[in-house]
C-alpha cells in the first residue's frame, strides 16, 4: 500500500518557484526553485533522477514531453534540458525575468511570460520566438494554457484572453474582480472560464461568456484566513491546481494550508492538515490521482524566525471522498 503522502527526497534548498508533473504521467514531476535548480524527480520510487544548476533562480518550469523540460529564470533566458541526454541549451530570452512557462500543446511550442510586459511563443524545434505579444503594458505575474486559450494576469490587476489561432490582438481584457495583487491564474479544464487568487485571502471565479445569465454565475469567496485574539490574518493565496476529471481545483496558501473546492456548486470539499510553512506552488497529475505541493517560506513574516523551515514537497494521493463533487 502506498501512503496518502509522503515527503519527497532530495527537495531544492531554497523558495519552489514551480512543482509540475509529465504530460499525462502521475510518475515523474519537474521541481524548479530559486537556488537556480531544475530537479527531475520519480515520484513513485521517492528518488531524484536529474538536477541541471544555473547561476540565477528559475521562476517557473514546464514539460514538453516527459524527457524535455524548460524553465523561465531571473536571467530573462529561456532553457531547455533533456532529462535522458542530460544536456541543456538557452533557447532564448525576454528583456527581464520570465516569470511563466507553459507547454502550448495546440501549437506544439512553449509561451513564456516576462516582466517586460511581453508573452513569446517559442518553435522549441527551431529553437527560436515565433510571436511577441505585448500584454497592455502590465507585467506577467500568472498564466495559463489550455488548446487555444491563454488567459494572462498581470501586474495592473488585467486579465488578457488570448486565442492561440489568431494572435494579432487578445479577444478580451477585464479588470481582475479582486481589489489586491493577483497571485496565480488558472482556466477551468472545460475552457468556460477561470480562477484567480489575490494576495489578500480571496479568489474568484470567473466565466468568459458575455451572456447575462452565465455572469451571474460568478463569484468571489474569501479563504486562507484565521483568527487569532479576535484579529483576522489574512494569508496570500499563491497557488491554484484544477483537477482535470471532477473539474475541482486546489488552494494554497501562505496560512501553510490546502483546501479543495467545489467552485460549481460553490462549496469546500476539504482541508488538509497544516503543512511546517507556506504553500507556494500546487499542481495536480493530469489524471487528478496525485498532488505535488510546494512548501516554502516567503519571507511574510515582519522578523525572520529563527529557524525557517526548510523547503519540502509533497506528494498527496487525494481519494475521491476529498477532490469529488458532491
């Protein structure tokens, strides 16, 4: 029997910027962090099998297939390694860090969003940018792909909808529904619409369609909050997972706690236990049958403590009792 989770061996040494599983795999995941590494692990073994060192922290990773992994880092450059060749090569780069990468599988390239303000697709055969497409003068903090559909949040509280068959403009931009900075953005598995958090305890749900009706379908919750002595802490939401099968999606916070939703029927499906720190990054299998999570400390406490946690990820395997709708 296999435990409902576990530790995973051989975790990065400083803040997970990204944890991300394989194309269709439960197996093996991609960790990036800020200690400039890009760690390749068997999760079903509990074994790290790659780790590829630069010099600046990678701010985000993703797969192409399960050999190929590319990471966006504080050096603005893009890379990509081949987990069986161990070799690695700059494929490019933005004017400033890229903060987002993700695997564009519709157009067979990768999308990277920088803080210059700019989302690039990449021909990962050719090696070269393909497209650059300016983001409303609001640097990328959080993207997400899925077919044709990018939707973008950025540093001005936008969100840019973009359709990968016809990059000449984006088909629409909306003001994000939270009054404070967006943390992660991430589209429903059904493409209707998407879920965004703030670093001020709240998420929203959104949906792209105009129609009136579908609109009143939207909402804002709050979560990741406490009270202590009768004063309410409010904890950023840094990371967001949709479950691809049930269509329910995870939250983490910096309270060090996940909780699963139901955002249809506008219910929480469960809490996790409280993890040593921060939740700084979540992605479900595609299959839903497993949860990587990130812990990390951000630096949001006013004084250090004295001993900061270590990083550490997660391996959960969520039953259906915790991830089904009800």
């Amino acid at each position: 029997m296999r435990p409902p989770e576990f530790k995973l061996n051989n975790p990065p040494e400083d803040l997970i910027s990204a944890v991300k599983f394989g194309p269709k795999s439960n197996q093996y995941m991609a960790a990036s962090s800020w200690d400039g590494t890009l760690r390749f692990y068997d999760v079903a073994a509990n074994q790290m099998r790659q780790k590829f060192l630069q010099d600046a922290p990678i701010l985000d990773c993703a797969f192409m297939d399960i050999v190929h992994v590319v990471s966006g880092s504080l050096d603005n450059q893009l890379r990509l390694f081949d987990v069986n060749t161990q070799a690695e090569s700059v494929v490019g780069g933005h004017e400033e860090p890229i903060r987002c990468v993700e695997h564009a599988e519709y157009v067979n390239g990768i999308l990277t969003g920088g803080w210059d303000k700019n989302v690039k697709l990449w021909d990962m055969r050719e090696k070269r940018c393909v497209g650059t497409f300016e983001q409303n003068n609001g640097k990328v903090y959080s993207m997400s792909v899925i077919d044709e559909k990018i939707v973008v949040a950025t540093s001005d509280r936008k969100v840019l909808i973009w359709d990968l068959r016809k990059m000449d403009s984006y088909i629409m931009k909306r003001e994000s529904s939270l009054k404070y900075q967006t943390r992660c953005i991430r589209l429903f598995p059904n493409k209707e619409g998407y879920v965004m958090s703030s670093i001020e305890g709240r998420v929203a749900v959104e949906y792209l369609d105009h129609d009136p009706e579908v609109q009143r379908r939207k909402f804002a919750f709050k979560c990741h909050r406490n009270r202590e002595q009768n004063i309410e802490q409010i904890y950023p939401v840094n990371a967001l997972s949709f479950h691809n099968v049930y269509q329910t999606f995870a939250t983490g916070g910096s309270d060090g706690i996940v909780n699963i939703w139901d955002g249809f029927n506008k219910k929480r499906l469960c809490q996790f236990h409280e993890y040593d720190t921060s939740i700084s990054t979540l992605n479900f299998s595609s299959d839903g049958t497993a949860l990587a999570i990130g812990c990390s400390y951000l630096d949001q406490l006013p004084e250090t403590p004295t001993t900061v946690p270590h990083p550490a990820i997660y391996i959960r395997y969520p039953t259906d009792q915790e991830t089904k709708q009800k």
